[in-house]
C-alpha cells in the first residue's frame, strides 16, 4: 500500500527461488576445458558416498570431491555435477551447467543438467525441507533452459550399473511425486514447458 491506502498489483516471485552458493563458497579450483552442451533434460543422483549428517562441513566435502575427481585416479576435468546439494538443503554451484557432466557408469551425460544430493540416501533420510528445496530448484532449471518436466529422472533410469540416487530418493521419482511437484510449482507461476 501506498501512502494514500491504493493497494499496488500483486506480482509473483517464482518461485521462491533457492539461493546457490557459488564455487567461492567452496574454493573450488579452476576446472579444465570439456566438452560444452545446451542442457535438456535433469537428472538427480547423489554422492553415494559416506553418511553426512545436516552438520557436516558441505564446503570441504565439495572441495575434497572436487579434488579427487581432478586427481591421478579420475582425472575428470572438474566436480561432475551442476549443482549439490547438502543434507541442511544449501545448494552449491559444481561445474558450468554448459559443460558436460562426469560419470562413472556407462550412459552419457550430455545434455543432462546433473544436480547431486550430498552423502549416501541408501542410508540417510530424505526429508520434506530437501524434497522442497529439489522440487523449486528444478522448477527454476526448467524455466531458466526451457526443459521440459517430464524430462526429470535419476541416474538409474539411464544406468543398469546403479542404484544411485539411493532407495530413500528414488521412490520419490518412481511415484511421480517430484515431478508432479514441479509442475505445480510451475503451474503458480503461469508458466510451463512441456
């Protein structure tokens, strides 16, 4: 309201957007050239590796991922996913979405905007705060690269060698509630792309 009571017109912020930490926050080091891409479709996988509880320090644990992936062993050109996101539902920036992402099964990532959750969800819990914080990031991917919903998967459903993003996720995908979240996130804000 105005200082005469005239009520101004209600606009809509989509849709709450999350807020992504940048490479900064994590002293990510400078990543190498690689092949470049247009991202049209998401997918979800998680870290797999040890149990990390909503207190782990999520800016090391990126750091000594990203260390390893560019290391000796590896030799990945940077950390293999887009986004991550820790156990307290901070999102941090990985790689340049534009590039393509790394893996260690056989299907291709290109043209996948891969977003990770960190730690192992075949032993940690799945909660409604990270489903949310999942659902409005890839609702802000899919308006952001025009990707359509229905394009949101795991990487199971592109890998026979995985069970990745683990059994406390990926029932969330499997009954199309991740999916069907959003599409109403996207529905708010008039805006679709399927």
């Amino acid at each position: 309201m105005d200082r005469l009571g005239n009520e101004s017109i209600k606009t809509t912020v989509f849709p709450d957007i999350v807020h992504i930490e940048s490479r900064k926050a994590w002293n990510a080091s400078e990543p190498c050239p690689y092949k470049q891409q247009v991202p049209v479709r998401i997918t979800v996988h998680h870290e797999g590796g040890k149990v990390l509880p909503d207190t782990a320090n999520a800016a090391t644990r990126l750091k000594n991922i990203q260390t390893w992936c560019m290391g000796p062993d590896r030799k990945w050109t940077d950390i293999p996913y887009h986004y991550l996101i820790a156990p307290d539902g901070t999102v941090y920036e990985g790689r340049n979405p534009l590039t393509v992402g790394e893996t260690n099964t056989e299907y291709d990532p290109s043209g996948h905007l891969l977003i990770c959750f960190l730690g192992n969800y075949g032993q940690q819990k799945m909660n409604q705060h990270l489903l949310d914080v999942l659902s409005r990031l890839i609702a802000h991917f899919c308006i952001q690269y025009k990707i359509d919903p229905e394009t949101i998967s795991t990487h199971r459903d592109h890998s026979k060698m995985t069970t990745c993003p683990g059994e406390n996720i990926y029932p969330y995908f499997k009954n199309g509630y991740i999916k069907q979240r959003v599409k109403e996130l996207l529905l708010q804000t008039g805006r679709t792309n399927g």
